[in-house]
C-alpha cells in the first residue's frame, strides 16, 4: 500500500495523541488499535509495535515515526483480511496454517497447535488481529536468531547453555 499524503496522517496522529503531547504512548496506541472486539488491543503487540518504530527509543512515537507504523498497522490489516477466509474475524487452526506456509514457514500440525495455545488468549480456539500480529512477529524474532546460529542451514543448531540464554535474552520481545 502507497503511503498517504501527510496532512492524512496528521490528521490521524492528532486524533491518536489524545493528551496533545505531540508523541503517542503505548496507551493512546492502544486506545486507537481494534482487535475487532471490545477488548483492548493486546499491550504486548503495543510494545513490540512501538519497539520497532520508536527511532529514538523514547517509548513513544513522534510524528517522524508515525508514517511507516500506520503503514505497519494497515498492511497488517490487509494481510490478516486476506487469510481471513471466511471472514469470521479471526483466524482458525487452519488459516493460521495457510498464512504461515505462505510467509514460508514450514511448520507440523503439533508446532501450529503450539502458537494456537498460545496465542488464543480468548480461550476461543481462533486468534484475532492482535494476537495474530504479535504471533507474526515472535515467530520471525524467533525464525532469524535460530538461523544466525544455523550456519550450515540444515535446520538443527547446537547451542551451550549460555549461548541459547543469550540467544534468548538479546531479542527485542
Ligand atoms: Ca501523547
Ligand atoms: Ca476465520
């Protein structure tokens, strides 16, 4: 998706940056993200969100950041749309199988079932948008560490103890 004009995106950052502060928090984040209920959006994914766009490790977003994560949110958006099959707004055992093969990941049934658990924090056996994304992004954190150590690339890494500890704590989750 073309990025919008700027008067559109500031007009959005000032309706998200509720107390005028000219930085959105990981709570006015919240507030403007819907998960398609009316739970609030997951503050993991908020964290993970603002982690990854916050240039200036602030923990909030300036307006400099705010285009590429509106980007972000909205192509996400899109994606989770089309994995959606049945459009029941959220994602099933099997969409969520569809959309991981497709980003490349080639994962057993008992692995699927794994991040279903784990993500299905509405105990409903399904996964919406926030979850979904915050699923996405541990997966890829978690993918590319692995592959950092697999340097043959034959999908088995041997770690030592303090190396997998490390390996563990370094990433950005
Ligand atoms: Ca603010
Ligand atoms: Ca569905």
């Amino acid at each position: 998706m073309a990025m919008p004009p700027p008067e559109f995106l500031r007009d959005i950052f000032q309706r998200v940056d509720r107390d005028k502060s000219g930085l959105i928090s990981t709570n006015e984040l919240q507030m403007a993200l819907s998960n398609g209920t009316w739970k609030p959006f997951n503050a993991e994914t908020v964290r993970l969100m603002i982690g990854m766009f916050d240039k200036n490790n602030t923990g909030q977003i300036s307006f400099e950041d705010f285009g590429a994560l509106w980007k972000y949110v909205t192509d996400w958006q899109s994606c989770f749309k089309s994995f959606d099959k049945d459009n029941s707004g959220n994602i099933d055992k099997l969409e969520l199988k569809t959309a991981l093969g497709t980003f490349g990941y080639r994962l057993g049934d008992n692995t699927v079932d794994i991040l279903m658990k784990k993500f299905d924090h509405h105990g409903k056996g399904t996964i919406l948008f926030d979850d979904f994304i915050h699923c996405c992004v541990m997966l890829n954190l978690l993918t590319t560490s692995f592959s950092q150590h697999d340097e043959d690339k034959d999908g088995v890494v041997t770690l030592h103890y303090e190396q997998f500890l490390s390996m563990v704590f370094s990433l950005k989750m």
